[in-house]
C-alpha cells in the first residue's frame, strides 16, 4: 500500500495549528468588548504560556484586575506573535471553578480521598516532618521528585538540598528520551527542545509517525509550513492519514511496529548506491565500512514484506530524498516511546541524517545559537550522596537521568538500603537487588505537574508503588487524576499569576530569555513554586539554599549575575541574544561531535561496549492477534493531554475523544457512525469510558486511532471526568528499552465493545 499525493495549499487546509489559531482567533472576541467597556486602563503584561511545553511567548491583558484576553508576543521567537488554540484558551485554565484552591490532607485512604482543608503552614509542616523521617529511617535517596513543567526546576533544587537526586519525569522514558539518547549515541548531542530541525529551508522533509499540525508546538509548526510553502516535498510515515500526511507527496501507511525495517532498507539503498554525502562523512563520521555490511540483509524487496511499503516506493523516496541532501530533514519526532527499541530505531533515523549530511546545514538540522544564564551565586554545595548505595539507573547505561518506572518499581519493592549488603548492587539490576534482598527502597514522592495514573504505563503498578509510600505530595493546579492517590495537595497558582523559572532556547537565529511574570495576583491560596519551596526550606533547616527574597529577587540576581538587562526582559518579556549564532557548517565553523571518537558514529563503539548492537537491528514487534486493532493515538490540536480536557474554551470545541476506524472494517463489525463503544485489552480490561465510533478511510483496516489525554477519572474534573477513553488505559503489556529505560507505549490492542 503507498499513495501519491498531489500538492495543496497548506495554509488553506483546517486541522493544524492554523486551524487552532483561526477558532480560538474568534473565541477571545467577548472578551475584548468588556475590556473596550471597561473602567480601568488595559495594561499589557508580557509572560509565557504553559499549556504545553513550548512556552510561547504572550501579552496577557489586564483589565480590572482580571486578565481579559492574551495575544502572541511579536518578539517571541517560539511563537512570533501567535498563539496556537490551547494557548489562546488561557482564560479556561485560569478562571476555571474547578481549580484547586486551598491546601488539603487526605484523611482517608489514598485512592478513596476524604479532603481536610488545611493552612499552608499545617501542609507544609506535615510534609516536612514526614520527610524527616524519612531521611532519619532511610536517607534522603528515598524520596523521589517527577516533575514537568517550568517551576518543576524550584522543586529540583529542594530535593537536591534534602540530599536525593532522584528526579524523573514522564517526559523522557514516556516521550522523547528514546530520540534523545538515538541521537545522542550518533551525534553526541540531542536535538534539543525547541527541535532544532531548520524545516523553513528544507527540500525534503520525512516525517515518521509524527503529525506536525495536530502536534501544534507553534513555531515548529509555522516553519513547517512556510518549508512546504517554499516547495519542500514532504514524505509521511503514519498507519494514519493525518493532517501533514494528507498535504504530503508521499504517504506510506506502515504497518505499525516496522518502522525499523523501512528505516534499514532506506540505509541500504543509501549506501550501496553511493547515494550518501562522501566529503561530510570523511570529514565528520566514522562506521561506514561496518554499516554498510550490517545492512546487507535489510533489502527493500525484504521491508516490503515487513512494512507494507512496495519495495519501489522504498527506492524512489531513498533516491529522491538523498538528491536533495544535504537540505533535507528525516525527523526524529518527539514522542518516540514506541516498542521498546526506540532508541536504535532513533538512531537508524540520525545514522540516515548523518548520511545525507545534514546536520549543520540549511533545511536540515541546525547548530543552535548557544547561550545561557548564570544560576543565582552563593547557593550551598548540594549534599554528597552515599557512595555505597545501589545506582538506580545502572541497568539502563545510556539513560540521562531516573527513570520513572524505575523509581516505581524500587518503591514496590521491600525495605531499605541500609547497610554493607547496599554496596554490592551498583551494577546488577534493580529486580536483581530486590531479589537479593536489600534494595533501595523509595519512601516519599513529590509530584509536581505530572498526571502519573495516566502517563505512565501500567496504572495497576503505579497504584501498588503509591499504596506503598510513607508520603506522596502532589503540586498541582487542578484535582485531576494524581490528586486522588496523594496525601498532601499544594495548589500552585496558574502560569498568570506567578513569577517561575526562566525558560531560554536555543534557535537558529537567537539565544532567547522569557520571563514569566503575574499578570493578576494569585486566586484563592494558591501559590507559586518559588514561595512554596522556599516555605518549605525554611521549616527543614534548608533556607540557606533559598536565599532569595521572592520570585521576581531570583530572576532579577541571575540576570544580573549574567550581564542581562533584568528591566528590559520584564518589560518586553523576551530578551534576544544573537551574538552566538552560527547556524551552518562553514570553513571556519566547524561542528563538534562529543561522542568517544569525536565524530558522528555510524558505528557505536560505545554500543558494542556495552552488549548492545552497534548499528541498529530489526526486532519483530507483535501485532494484533486476531479480532483485535491496534490502537493509535496522538495529538488533539486543541488539547494538551490531561492538562486541557477540563479547560471549558477547549471543551466547547472538542469535549471527548474519538475513535477514528476505516470504514471497511467498521462495516465488517456491524457498527453505525457515531455509535458509542467501549473497548477491551487482551487481559479483558473493558474501558470504563465510551467513545464514538468516526467511520474515515483514513487509516489502515487494522487500526483504529484517538487523541491522548482524555478519560480522566476524578470527579473534581466536572467537564472532564469519565469523557472518552485514555489509550494507557488499554495498554496491557509493555517493554523497557534496555538501552535507557523508555518503555513501549504503542503495544496496545483494543476489541470494540457494543451494546453498552
Ligand atoms: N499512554 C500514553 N502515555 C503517555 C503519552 C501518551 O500519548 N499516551 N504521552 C507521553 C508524553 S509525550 C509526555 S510528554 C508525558 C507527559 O506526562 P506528564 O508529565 O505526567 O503529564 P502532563 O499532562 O504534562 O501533566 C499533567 C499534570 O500537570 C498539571 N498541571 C498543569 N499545569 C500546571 C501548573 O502550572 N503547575 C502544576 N504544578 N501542575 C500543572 C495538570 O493538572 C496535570 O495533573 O506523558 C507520556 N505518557
Ligand atoms: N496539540 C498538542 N500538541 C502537542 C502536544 C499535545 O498534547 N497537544 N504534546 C506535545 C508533546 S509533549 C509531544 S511529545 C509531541 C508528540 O507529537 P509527535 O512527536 O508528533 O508524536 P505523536 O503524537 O505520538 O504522533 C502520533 C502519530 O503517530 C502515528 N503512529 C502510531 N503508531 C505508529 C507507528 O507504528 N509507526 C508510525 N510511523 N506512525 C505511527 C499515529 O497514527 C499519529 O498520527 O506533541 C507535542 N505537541
Ligand atoms: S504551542 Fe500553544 S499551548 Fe504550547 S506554549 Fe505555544 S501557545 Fe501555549
Ligand atoms: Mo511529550
């Protein structure tokens, strides 16, 4: 199965983030006629959002101190005056009625919550002295922080004072850590967040199982778009066809789970027709005699058989694609948590942008502009960690950090880390230590902007590891899933009522510094990070490493520690450095490749060190056993997983998921447009939620898709609880990549439920 696409206008077509824009373009209109009736003069308040993590920059709008519609900041390069519909639906997250307001104490069991409103000094001291128990019983190490999101960084700081570097976030071993380390293996370097794929000057763009427009991080998506617009051809690997899919020259709807095997075939064609940038790989990569033997095997006449995809069509985009190198761009994607190899499937995808030579050059991946802000000066030196404890991450040598599954299963495990017997596991597997019987046992959680139930896998885990804590803390802004499973609840106040961290990226052309600042005081007793860490610190002895006086203290030091003018960044709320800009490889811009050998390794040396294989080899996933689909999911361009489902600007437009199935199929299955169903796993788990049935032809017979992040369950979510199914909650077996830690989200299969 491929298709060829004939070219349309992209701008033109709904369903991206330009479609978001237009909606929500509309949607803020009642409230500027109350602002143009009011009393008081508009003030501007320049910060950013955080609705997702692309933080773009925006002018939030006050009035009566209220704030009564926000725009895209001009001078934020993340967004370049626009806002995408998430971000425009601002005022759904600030004034939504659902918020948490007040600190609280769960009095009853975790799971089955009985709330007790507490002051912030009688939530602060509660958590403080069971963290002190902890560390007396325990150490420090036994507490662990996951974290997403800006002031998750205050939160970092705190742990590391109390003397644990036990941070994890989904973000990484669920999203994009696969990708990161692929390239990392390759490279030496990730390509960052903000991506630095130069899209705008690109000839050739290859997107695998990555829908750009639906995923509507602002500027990716408008360089996208204006690459398309100059004439790029655009390649789309998806079971599904989505929204970039549907504006591409090539659609190749792979069967799900192959996507190594078309990878490979492209590396062999590459190679064996010389079709690859021979001065670049010279010059910057070792491996290429040992790749080219390793992919002997993986023909396109073989991938064809794996993927689905005619092996004459696996030719043409190899040969189309390596003409126009080095300008062309195979994306990494994002998320890339797939089957559980996706960290060699991430570096099959940089060894063929090494090959064509792309990185450092225009269209393809860019140098980023370097830069950086001093941290605040005089902090104390962190406490050393014991040196006999089990090294959590050591059965996954190339993870950058914790991972959360990890942490979750050494807190399943039983007792603590105490004595000669800890010293042995530094370099057996945490199941191994358990086994042996002196683990390292996790006794506390932070949990800080993470909806835990519903993005990790294996909800039923994640229970038993919270049923076995002495504390779990949530930091959240709204009483979604988490809240229920947590001892202590701390509102944070919302992204417009708080000073944070500073987020800085590294662009083509810019260094940028954004500010957040309140545009309106905090509602009820919420508070920002900054303050409850700070609070914190001072009932445990720590106040020494929080010796800011507030928020705006700590930015306004740091600035000025680096030179940076603080008045003017809170002023314009971006500030722009492009003193160090050197995008491309030139004669006197050299790249540096910091792996061992100091160049991009087509073959890994490291790897092979190791155990593991170094180039990349094809593994064959499972596929739906019979009377099963497997089950896609994504991105709702109007949502950002659990985050928005409870935002009533978003809701209005798209209240609860769907789910997407071709038509043929749903005919075989006696079902009806628009009929609502349940789906069931393998193990029989029957989805509490429904979905309705959407008939399209736009996916394969063997799929059925729908957007991630609804299916909440917690009744203080009133628009979002029990609206549509969550995709994790159907995920029944799951693997760990061995290389670090990611797991695999995508092995989920679904029977369609009637009846009910
Ligand atoms: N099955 C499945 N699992 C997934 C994914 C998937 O598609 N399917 N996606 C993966 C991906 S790509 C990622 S990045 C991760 C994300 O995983 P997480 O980091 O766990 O999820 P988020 O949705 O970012 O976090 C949501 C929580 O942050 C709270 N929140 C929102 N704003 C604020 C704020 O300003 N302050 C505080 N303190 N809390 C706030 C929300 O109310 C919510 O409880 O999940 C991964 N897991
Ligand atoms: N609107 C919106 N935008 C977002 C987010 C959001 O929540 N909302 N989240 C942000 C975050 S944290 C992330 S990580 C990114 C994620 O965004 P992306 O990196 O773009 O990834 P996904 O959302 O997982 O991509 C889903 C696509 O992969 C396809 N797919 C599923 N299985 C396979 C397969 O086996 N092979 C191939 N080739 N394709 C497959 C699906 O059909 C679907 O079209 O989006 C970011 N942008
Ligand atoms: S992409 Fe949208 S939701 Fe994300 S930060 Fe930008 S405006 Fe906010
Ligand atoms: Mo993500």
């Amino acid at each position: 199965m491929s298709v060829k696409l004939s070219r349309r206008s992209f701008l033109k077509v709904s369903g991206t983030a330009t479609a978001g824009l237009s909606v929500a373009a509309a949607m803020p209109e009642k409230f500027l006629s109350w602002a143009e009736t009011g009393q008081e003069e508009l003030q501007q308040i320049p910060t950013f959002c955080e609705l997702c993590f692309w933080n773009c920059g925006l002018i939030a709008k006050v009035q009566n101190g209220k704030v009564v519609k926000v725009d895209g900041n001009p001078l934020s390069e993340r967004g370049r005056g626009r806002l995408c519909g998430r971000g425009n639906a601002a005022l759904g997250s600030l004034y939504d009625p659902d918020r948490l307001k007040y600190p609280m104490i769960n009095t009853g069991k975790r799971g089955e919550p009985k709330w007790k409103r507490a002051s912030w000094d009688e939530a602060l001291g509660l958590i403080a002295q069971k963290l002190q128990a902890i560390k007396e019983k325990c150490g420090p190490e036994a507490v662990a922080l996951f974290s997403h999101g800006t002031g998750g960084a205050f939160w970092k700081h705190l742990l590391k004072a109390y003397g644990s570097g036990n941070y994890t976030a989904p973000s990484f071993a669920q999203c994009r850590g696969p990708r990161d380390v692929g390239f990392s293996l390759t490279f030496g370097d990730e390509v960052g967040s903000p991506e630095y794929y130069d899209f705008s000057k690109s000839r050739f763009i290859v997107l695998i199982g990555s829908h750009l427009g639906e995923n509507a991080h602002n500027s990716q998506v408008q360089d996208f778009v204006l690459g398309l617009d100059r004439g790029a051809k655009l390649c789309v690997v998806d079971p599904r066809l989505s929204n970039a899919a549907a504006k591409a020259d090539y659609w190749l709807p792979i069967r799900p789970a192959t996507d190594m095997a078309l990878l490979l075939a492209w590396i062999n064609v590459i190679v064996n027709e010389g079709l690859y940038d021979a001065d670049y790989l010279q010059s910057y990569a070792t491996g290429l005699p040992e790749l080219k033997t390793a992919v002997q095997e993986y023909t396109p006449e073989w991938a064809e058989k794996e993927t689905d995809i005619p092996a004459a069509t696996i030719y043409t985009v190899a040969r189309e694609l390596a003409a126009n190198k080095p300008n062309v761009i195979v994306s990494g994607g994002r998320f890339s948590a797939w089957y559980g190899d996706d960290a060699q499937r991430s570096r099959a995808i940089a060894i063929i942008n090494a090959l064509l030579g792309t990185w450092g050059r225009p269209g393809g991946i860019y140098l980023p502009a370097k830069g950086s802000v001093p941290e605040y000066p005089g902090i104390p030196a962190y406490p050393e960690h014991r040196a006999d404890l089990p090294t959590l991450d050591a059965p996954y040598p190339f993870a950058f950090s914790q991972t959360t599954t990890t942490i979750r299963e050494v807190t399943i495990s039983e007792g603590c880390a105490t004595g000669p017997s800890a010293s042995k596991q530094t370099t057996t597997s945490i199941r191994q230590a358990t086994a042996e019987g002196a683990p390292h046992q996790m006794h506390g959680w932070l949990v800080y902007g993470c909806n835990l139930l519903k993005t990790m896998p294996d909800r039923n885990e994640t229970i038993k590891a919270i049923q076995n804590l002495d504390l779990i803390v949530a930091i959240d802004i709204l009483p979604n899933d988490i809240i229920n499973w947590a001892d202590v609840v701390l509102p944070e106040c919302t992204y417009l009522e708080r000073f944070d961290m500073l987020s800085t990226g590294k662009f083509r052309d810019s260094f940028e510094i954004s500010i957040r600042q309140p545009a309106v005081e905090p509602m009820w007793e919420s508070k920002p990070s900054w303050w409850i860490t700070k609070e914190l610190a001072k009932i445990m002895g720590l106040e020494s490493y929080f010796p800011w006086k507030d928020g705006e203290d700590y930015l306004r030091t740091r600035c000025q520690t680096g030179n940076l003018n603080y008045d003017e960044l809170k002023k314009k709320g971006i500030l722009s450095l492009n003193d160090k800009v050197n995008p491309y490889i030139t004669e006197t811009n050299q790249p540096e490749f910091p792996t061992p050998s100091g160049k991009i390794e087509l073959y890994s040396t490291q790897l092979a060190e190791k155990g593991f294989d170094p180039v990349p080899k094809y593994t064959k996933h499972p596929q739906p056993p019979t009377g099963f689909l497997r089950l896609l999911y994504g991105r709702s361009p109007l949502h950002t997983f659990s985050r928005t489902t409870n935002n009533f600007m978003l809701t209005d437009l798209v209240p609860a998921n769907s789910l997407m199935i071709n038509k043929k199929t749903a005919l075989m299955l006696g079902l009806t447009n628009g009929q609502e169903v349940r789906l069931e796993n393998q193990a029989g788990f029957k989805s509490p939620g429904k979905v309705k049935v959407h008939f399209s032809q736009r996916l394969r017979e063997d799929c059925v898709y729908m957007a991630h992040g609804f299916g909440v369950h917690s009744k203080g979510m009133t628009r979002a609880d029990n609206k549509g199914i969550g995709d994790e909650e159907m995920l029944d077996k799951y693997t760990i990549d061995p290389l670090m830690g990611g797991t695999s989200m995508r092995s989920n299969f679904v029977k369609i439920v009637k009846g009910i």
